[in-house]
C-alpha cells in the first residue's frame, strides 16, 4: 500500500521516550543510531499520509523528533 493518503491522520503518543524506542547506546551504538533513523522514517511517512489534516498528539514532553516541526510552524501548533 505504498502511498496511500487519507484525509485526516492521527499519530498518537509522540512522547519523549517514546518516539524514539531505541537500543540504548550503552548496548550498540550503531543499533542505536540504525534505531533512530528507522524510527525518524516512521514517523515522516505516518505524518506524511494526511492530505487534509494531521493531529500529532502527546503527553507530558514531546519527541525530540517534533522539535523542528515546532519550530517552523509555531503558528500552527496549539496544545490540546
């Protein structure tokens, strides 16, 4: 299903600890790293799936991965 979008997506639980679920570095650095990339693309192509509306929804800190996202679009980002 390579490239399917639907109107509105919703990825849940984008938090810090666990988006990224990684192999922690102390066990393989280069797994931890292979981890953090897969887990980036993941969430890209989750995110990327809306064509209408997207909802990224947390608790507590969010994913360091959302931090760019919420940096350029500020305006459009509102707590829940």
């Amino acid at each position: 299903m390579e490239g399917v979008e639907f109107r509105c997506v919703a990825v849940a639980g984008v938090n810090d600890g666990t988006v990224p679920a990684v192999t922690p570095v102390v066990v393989d650095a280069q797994q931890r790293q292979e981890d953090v990339n897969s887990e980036l693309s993941l969430l890209f192509v989750a995110c990327t799936r809306a064509r209408v509306a997207l909802r990224v929804s947390r608790h507590g800190e969010p994913s360091p991965f959302l931090a760019p996202a919420r940096a350029r679009s500020a305006e459009r980002v509102r707590p829940a």
